[in-house]
C-alpha cells in the first residue's frame, strides 16, 4: 500500500508498503530503492539511493519510522546530508489520499476499444437504471404481486443507499444504485477505497440500513396487524442477512476479510477461525444448517487467501477497529436472525419460509 507520497526534487517520492516488511520507494515512477520482506524487520526503515540532476550525482536518504497498529508512520528526507523534508501520516491521511494509478499505455485504435468505450459510456447513462430498474419489477412481479415487488425493490435500494451514505462519508464520489434482477443490487463509485475501515464501513452500512428497516417494518405491522408489513419485514431481514454471508462479493465477506487480512499473527487468524467454527456449531444447533455450511464455505475462502494479504494497498484495522468490526458483525447478525426467528413463530406459512430455507 502507498504510505508516503511528498514532492522531491521537482518530482514525486512514493513510499509504498506493507505489514511483512517490504518497502519499495518510486522517484517519477521510477522505482530507486526496495528492501525485502522479513520475518525480523524493524520499524525503522533507511533507504539509500543516488539520483542524476544534470551533471550531478545526489546522494538522497529517506527514513521512515512505521507503526501499524494504530498507524502512524514517521519520515524524513535528505539529499547530501541536509534535510528538506520531514512530518508524519496517520489514518486519517490514507484514508484520504487518492491511491496510485499506474499510467496505461495507449492503445492504437480499434473496433473492440470502440465498443468498449460505447459500453463504458453506457453504464453510466441513467437509462441502464431505469431498464434495470424495469427488469427487476418485472422479475419480482412474476415471483410475487407487483405491490410486493415494489415494496422489495424499495427495500433493495434502501440498502444500497447505506453504501451510498457510506461513501459520501468519506468523501467518495458515488455514480448510484443500480437493480439488477434476482441479484440485488450495486452501489457503485468511481474512487478506490485506502482502509480496511472504509471496507468495513461501506459495506456493512447496507445491511445495517436494511435491519433499521426491517425494524420498521416489524413496528408498523405490530400497529397495523397488516400481515403484508410482516411479510416485507421477514423477507427484508433475510436478504440482508444473506449479503452478511462471508463469502465475497457479499458485504459480509468484505467484512470478514478486512478483519481477517489485518490480523498480522498466527494467533489472530487462529482466534478468527475459532470464531468461525463457534458460528457453525451455533448455526446447526439453532437449526440454520443452510447459514452453517455457507460459513464454512466463506471462512475456507478467507483462510486460504490469508497468506496473501501483504500484497493488498488497504491500511489494516487496528486491534480497537477489529474488534468493534466484528461487535458490529456479530451484533447485525443476530438480529437479523431474531427477526427471522420472531415471525417463524407466528404459525404463519409464507412468514416460516426464510427459517426453513435457512434450515435446508
């Protein structure tokens, strides 16, 4: 991940990064000095380096002193022994840098890059929207009456303006929601994220909207007596808490990975398991045989891309942001599940179908 990013000589100095110890620095793009990943690494880096200004040969140092957990990193820059750059970074300042962006080479014309442009175009024009929108009705109308449907497709954006709001948090440009039939739908941006908190956040904010609603819901059927307000209340609860499943592209496995991917010790990744297996003994205890095997399937997933998480840019969470992440995690789960668990109590048969797909 990019650490540093600061004006040298007329040209930008980047210091990328990661937990494992490896740290690369880029003068102009151009790569000047590495050192390797280490099992015994030091928080204290020195990187060495000689530039060519005109007839001259620099003798450029860069040090940088780097903490993870919580972040801060410490730097300063010198050529030929003075100093002319010095400060410090902390995760308020990934959070709001723009990541790095490799420069594409360009490519001569042809029909396929046309296309690609058209489609590019394309996806941004609000008449996809609308036809997506459109499909969806018709989707969901098939499956159910159309007031149903509607009512489901309120309940689907309601969850994708969570991301949305999300996003606008932290200061990310958004381009809107767009239903896709049977498969929900995407709260999409044009900006890349720095943290794994910005993961977390953006990504459980949706179902996190969808259980306020879902609460809602269950308070206006307690008033009304309207079965059709229990109905969308059960079913809302169960969609979100499918998209809480650990497995990716789901909110849940954006969750779960960040946590995960910033554990930086055998013990954590043990502990995380542990959490793991605890789920899916509860799971199939609670009768959610369903829900257990899915877990099983998404914690396998993150564990086997574990050793790969030094090659991620995110900033990882630090010991307070795993835990509250997983609090929140867990917290937003279970009351899903009592929702779901409240109204397959009511004897009613359409109520009592969420329990027993998640029973399956």
């Amino acid at each position: 991940m990019e650490l540093l990013s600061i004006d040298f000589l007329g040209q930008p100095l980047r210091l990328e990064g990661s937990m494992a110890g490896w740290q690369q620095v880029f003068w102009s793009n151009t790569l000047v000095a590495q050192q390797a990943a280490s099992a015994d690494h030091q928080d204290h880096y020195v990187h060495e380096f000689q530039l060519n200004q005109g007839e001259s040969i620099l003798t450029c140092r860069l040090e940088a002193k780097v903490t993870w957990q919580p972040f801060l990193i410490e730097y300063s820059a010198m050529v030929d022994g003075q100093l002319i750059a010095e400060g410090s970074r902390n995760t308020k300042d990934i959070e709001q840098q723009i990541p790095h962006t490799p420069i594409k080479a360009e490519r001569k014309f042809s029909l396929i890059g046309l296309v690609s442009l058209g489609m590019k175009a394309l996806k941004s024009a609000k008449l996809i929207k609308v036809a997506l929108a459109s499909a969806s009705i018709a989707a969901y109308s098939w499956l159910f009456s159309i007031e149903f449907a509607l009512s489901l497709i309120a309940c689907l954006v309601f969850h994708e303006y969570g991301h949305i709001r999300a996003m606008k948090y932290f200061g990310m440009k958004t381009k809107g929601i767009y239903l896709i039939p049977f498969l929900g739908g995407l709260a999409l941006s044009d900006e890349k994220i720095n943290t794994r908190w910005q993961d977390v956040v953006i990504s459980i904010m949706g179902p996190f909207f969808g259980l306020i609603l879902s609460l809602i819901l269950m308070v206006v059927y307690l008033i009304t007596g309207e079965m059709f307000f229990a109905g969308l209340a059960v079913f809302n609860a169960f969609l979100n808490l499918f998209n809480l499943l650990p497995i990716l592209p789901l909110d849940g496995g954006h969750v779960l990975k960040s946590i995960s991917f910033s554990m930086n010790s055998k013990l954590g990744i043990t502990l995380c398991a542990l959490a793991a297996v605890g789920g899916v003994l509860l799971s199939y205890q609670l009768g959610l045989a369903l829900f257990g095997f899915l877990l099983i399937m998404g914690s396998l997933e993150i564990v086997f891309e574990w050793r790969a998480r030094h090659h991620s840019h995110l900033l990882p969470l630090d010991k307070y942001g795993q835990l509250v992440s997983a609090a929140w995690y867990v917290g937003l789960v279970s009351s899903l599940i009592g929702i779901i668990w409240y109204f397959d109590s009511s004897g009613d048969a359409l109520l009592q179908l969420p329990m027993q797909i998640l029973g399956t």
